[in-house]
C-alpha cells in the first residue's frame, strides 16, 4: 500500500519569523559596498597576477634548461659519427668445416 504524506507551511507576511527578515540597511552600508567590492575585485587580481607571475619564473627557467640540454644532447649524437666496437666474424662455411 502506498501513504502519501501533505504537508503545508503557511509564512505570513505580518507574522513572519524574525530569522526570516532581512536586517535594516543604512544608506551608508549601500554606499560603501560597490566600492568595497571594486577594491577587492582589483586587490585579488593583483594577487592572482602576483601569484601567477612567481609561478611563471620558475617554470621559464626550467623550460629554458630543458630544451638547452636537449640541443646539447642533439648536437652530440650528431658529431658523433662512428661507431667503435669489438667484434668477430664468424661465417657459416667455417661452422660446417668444423663440424665435418
């Protein structure tokens, strides 16, 4: 069987609960909060921008290595063009000579 529960709240303006109200606001509080959240909209970009520009200078310089040593590396296998080794030839008619 299925119950199906109503419930209904009822909120009267003229008996509103007092949690429910807003504070009063003086014209001050009015006057002062767009130019509050100017300066911390401009106070935050400067610290992002700060925050980014330290974060950039390390991994500039890390970078800037990085592919310095790949041209180093890159410019070494290239001078090298010989290969030196030691090595034994064995054929297969010196195998089956062998063998016989």
């Amino acid at each position: 069987m299925l119950n199906v529960y109503k419930k209904t709240i009822r909120i009267d303006s003229s008996a509103a609960h007092p949690r429910l109200e807003s504070p009063p606001q003086s014209k001050l509080s009015n006057l002062l909060s767009i130019p509050a959240m100017i300066a911390g909209a401009i106070i935050g970009t400067v610290v992002f921008s700060a925050f980014f520009a330290l974060l950039l200078i390390p991994l500039t310089i890390i970078g800037i290595r990085g592919w310095w040593l790949l041209r180093k590396l890159k410019n070494a296998q290239a001078d090298e063009q010989s290969l030196e080794a030691e090595y034994t030839v064995v054929s297969d008619t010196s195998k089956k000579s062998d063998s016989d």
